[in-house]
C-alpha cells in the first residue's frame, strides 16, 4: 500500500501534467515493465466491432482517458480473442473481453497456444448471448439451426467461441449447418439481405446494430435454456448463467430465455501499478459522463467489479479498490 504522501503526488501530476503518464509508458520498456510501449505512437483501448458496445464503450473511456492526460484512442477490432492477444502482446493498454474468453488466455486453452499476461482491471457488465432470426424463422429452438445458414461470429472473437459451445452443447454439430463467419456489420446486413437465416452476438442489450435492424426488419430471438447453460459450463469457472433477454428489446415479445456471461476489461501483468491504478480510477469517475451515450456503462459496480475470477486482478486496480473502499 502506498503511503498517503506517494498518493496525492501520484494523484497530482496525473492531473497537472499530461506528459507524465505518456512518458511512464515511453520509459516503461527500458525499466523491464512491458511491451506497451514500443511504438511513440498514442496507446489503444481495443474494442470490438463498431457497431457494438465494446467500441462504443472504448470510445468514451478513451475520450475521458485523454482528457486526463493519457495519449490514448479506440481500436476497432474482431472482438475478446482478438483484444487478449493485442494484450498479451503489448499492442493495447486495455481491453475488453469475456470472461470466458479471458479464462481461456490465463490458461493457454481454446483459441490461445499458450497462457498470456493476462490481468483484470473491472468487471464491466454482464452480457447477453443473443441468438437471432427474423421473425417469420421456423427456428424455435438451437437445435433448429440444422440445415440452415448461421453466422457464428468473426474469427479471432467470443461471439466464436460461445457460438461453438453453444451449438456443440445442443447437439448441433459443425457438418450439420452451413457456417458463416460475419462480424456483427456483416451478419446484421447478411440477415437483413436475406443471405443468412441466424446469427449470434455476445453484447448488452440493446446493441445498436441490431437495434437498427429492427426497425427495419422484424426479429426474434431464440432462446438457450438452461441444459444447454450447464452443460457448457462444465469445467469453465461457472463463468455461465441463466437469464431472460430484457423485455420487449428490439421490439420482441413475451420471455425469452438465454444466458449471459461477464464482461470484463483487462490489461497485461507488466503493465506498471501507477498506470492501471489511474486507468481504474478514471474508469470509474467518467462512468456517469460516458452512460449518456452508452447505457450499458450504468452497469459498473465497484462492489461486483472486483469479482473477476479466474482472471486475477492487476495490482493496481486493487489497490485502486481497496482505496477507495477505505475512503467510503
């Protein structure tokens, strides 16, 4: 813990100079801190598709992050897996990823060779696996999918990752449907034009892609019951549960059961303490300013975000919370 004179200094140049925390990340590399900084250029949040809310919420983070003297922007990217690697790799400050996804990196299993420097700086909010058809879809159930024509997500993305365990756990095997790979743009203009019958997201609700589509083209979500849920959750940190989709979103009607998986934002373990614990302050003191435009944002708990497991917390955010906790 940092005495209470290292804190107001640490505090204080934070807000009276700008460059001071540019130059902790051009110097980083030279004190064997981390990869972050090995470009001059700004620093990245990486996001996710631009019409989903990683993107936005990376866009207003970044925005207050700057006006606190970070040299940071918002990258578009192909979603969690994507965003781990950017990382792991110190190519992104921060970054957004599911829970799930994020075990997977801690562990070197599913879509990562071997386990990355991962750390979480929050837990965000909760997202929604949406599951989505036109309304006239004959499609009631996951099991319907046979034989039609599914965008399971782009490459490199936990859309991808649950979309499989999602059809793997309902006995939907790969052989059995045509699959697409579409970002949330692709697979909202594929469905919207006709060229593909299903699509699944992993978003808040509602995501703005596919509130746009709405109101253009009626929709209806199937829904994930709850044997579907266990079953996938078998030997995953139980990072899964059981949830109904908001009511009447995207204008849909009645219940509609699904499930729903943390969000988290997450850094590299060689990221410096000082760094991560402004990060996470700014994080939280802009989340009102950034909820205007994206409501998810509303979501932040600093009670609930530090339940990240198995991601463990990066240093600096927990001191950020035990700080604060004190202070209350």
């Amino acid at each position: 813990m940092r005495s209470l004179k290292h804190t107001q200094k640490s505090r204080l140049l934070a807000r009276a100079a700008a460059g001071v925390l540019v130059s902790l990340l051009a110097v980083s590399a030279l004190a064997g801190c981390s990869g972050v900084a090995r470009s001059a250029g700004p620093q990245t949040i990486a996001g996710g598709a631009s019409t989903g809310i990683y993107y936005a919420y990376s866009s207003g983070l970044a925005k207050q992050m700057r006006d606190a003297g970070f040299d940071i922007v918002a990258e578009e990217t192909g979603g969690s897996v994507d965003n781990l690697k950017r990382v792991g790799r110190g190519e992104a400050l921060l970054g957004f990823a599911q829970a799930d996804t994020a075990a997977d990196a801690v562990a070197g299993e599913g879509a990562f060779d071997s386990p990355l420097p991962i750390t979480a700086v929050a837990r965000v909010y909760d997202e929604y696996v949406q599951l989505v058809v036109p309304a006239n879809s004959k499609a009631t159930r996951v099991s319907d999918l046979a034989g039609l024509r599914v965008s399971v997500g782009e490459a490199n993305s936990g859309v991808m990752v649950i979309a499989d365990r999602v059809l793997s756990a309902a006995g939907v095997s790969e052989k059995s449907y045509e699959r697409r790979e579409f970002g949330l743009h692709g697979s909202v203009a594929a469905l919207e034009q006709g060229e593909i019958d299903a699509f699944f997201w992993v978003g808040g609700v509602p995501t703005p892609g596919i509130e746009t589509l709405s109101k253009t083209t009626p929709l209806r979500m199937i829904p994930i019951g709850p044997e579907t849920v266990e079953r996938m959750d078998l030997g995953r940190s139980s990072v899964y549960r059981v949830s109904d989709l908001p009511l009447g979103a995207y204008g849909t009607t009645g219940n509609v059961e699904t499930m729903m998986v943390p969000n988290y934002l997450v850094t590299s373990s060689k990221v410096p303490d000082e760094l991560v614990y402004e990060a996470t302050k700014l994080l939280f003191e802009s989340s009102a300013q950034i909820s205007h435009t994206v409501p998810a944002v509303a979501l932040l708990d600093r009670r609930q975000a530090i339940f990240t497991s198995p991601v463990p917390l990066h240093p600096g955010a927990q001191e950020y919370y035990v700080e604060s906790r004190n202070a209350s």
